[in-house]
C-alpha cells in the first residue's frame, strides 16, 4: 500500500484534511496560515489569520476580519489572496491562491451569532485598526457586527509540497477540474 505523499489523491485528500482539521481544533498547526494580499500601491503583504470555514466540496476557505482594517482596502483593489500553510508533523506545504468575495451585514449575521463573546473583540475598535496613536494603549474596543466581515476566498490553486526522504511537488488548479499533476520541486 502506498504512503498518502506518493499519490496525487492521497496528497490532495490530506491537505483537505489538514484545513479541516485548522477549522475543528484551534491548535491545529492549519489554524493560521498567513494571509497575502497586494496592497493598493502593488506592495505584498501578509499577515497571520485564523481560518474559519473550510469546505472541500465548494473549494472555498472563510477567514474573518474587521471591515476597517487595512486588508479591506486591499483586497477592494486586488480581491485576490494567497494562504500559507506549514504542517510540520506532516512536513508538509499547502499553497492557496483565491479570489475574494467580502461580506458583511445581513449575509454574514449568522456567522457573527457564532461567534464567542471574546472573539468578538477583534471587531470593532477605535481607532480604526492601523490608525497611529498616542500611547500603546489609547483605543477602545466595543464588540459590533457592523466591523465584522468574512473573507469568502473560491480557491483557483492549490500547491503541495512534500519534504520527504524525496520532494514531491503536485499542482491542482479549478481550471483542470482539480485533476492533479506532477511538478518538478
Ligand atoms: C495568531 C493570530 C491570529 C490572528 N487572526 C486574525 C484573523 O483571524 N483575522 C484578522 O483579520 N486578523 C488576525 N490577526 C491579526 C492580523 O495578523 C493583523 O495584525 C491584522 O489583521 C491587521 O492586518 P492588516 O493591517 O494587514 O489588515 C491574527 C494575528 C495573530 C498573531
């Protein structure tokens, strides 16, 4: 019987097990993936995110933000996002590229409903996330849906790389129907 890293199913299958796995158990080493977006003037940024949703079916990822932080701005320009994953214990690399739809209001109340009242702190402060001030401490934060907004990214690619006793490398992209291939590490 072969390894799951020696075949283009058994690769794809564990990388969906991973992100799923990042959704169900927040210490999970798929839980934060960095996040890349291009900013407004072409500069790349990235920045750790918890992953919220991951639905294999759909090839979609969710990651929530507040609506006034800086990535909004972003991803209005360019909607388009890369997540980076290290699963050590697997030795494994999961690259996404997606495209981004951003929610928010009435089609993301239910998702805000779930969410803990101490996580809601991330969503809603004062100043704006980004904004300088005085002193390390000179915001307030006051919990409000109208900052919540979840990030929905349809997956276009998806890479894999394997760092076994040999590199594997495999590609799977929506435009071949998630049929995986080969590449050369
Ligand atoms: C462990 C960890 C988890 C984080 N999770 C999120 C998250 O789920 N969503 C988010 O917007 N920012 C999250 N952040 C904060 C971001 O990394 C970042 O500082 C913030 O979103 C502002 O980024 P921006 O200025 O590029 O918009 C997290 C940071 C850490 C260290």
């Amino acid at each position: 019987m072969s390894e799951w890293f020696e075949t283009l199913d058994g690769l794809y299958t564990m990388a969906w097990d991973q992100l799923e796995q990042g959704v169900a158990d927040s210490s999970h080493p798929a839980r934060h993936p960095s996040l890349a977006t291009i900013s407004q003037s072409g500069w790349p940024e990235a920045r750790m995110v918890a992953i919220r949703c991951a639905d294999r079916a759909a090839h979609v990822l969710d990651a929530h933000t507040d609506i006034f932080s800086d990535k909004i701005a972003s991803l209005k320009a360019h909607p388009r996002v890369a997540f980076h994953f290290w699963i050590e214990e697997l030795r494994l690399q999961i690259r996404v590229q997606a495209s981004v739809e951003i929610l928010t209001g009435s089609d993301v109340a239910h998702l805000w409903a779930k969410v803990p009242q101490p996580s809601r702190q991330s969503y809603g402060i004062t100043p704006a996330p980004g904004v300088p001030i005085p002193d390390a401490l000179a915001y307030v934060k006051d919990p409000d849906q109208v900052s919540f907004a979840v990030l929905r990214c349809a997956i276009e690619h998806i890479d894999l790389v394997h760092l076994g006793q040999v590199h594997r490398r495999a590609r799977f992209t929506k435009a071949r129907d998630w049929i995986g291939e080969w590449l050369s590490p």
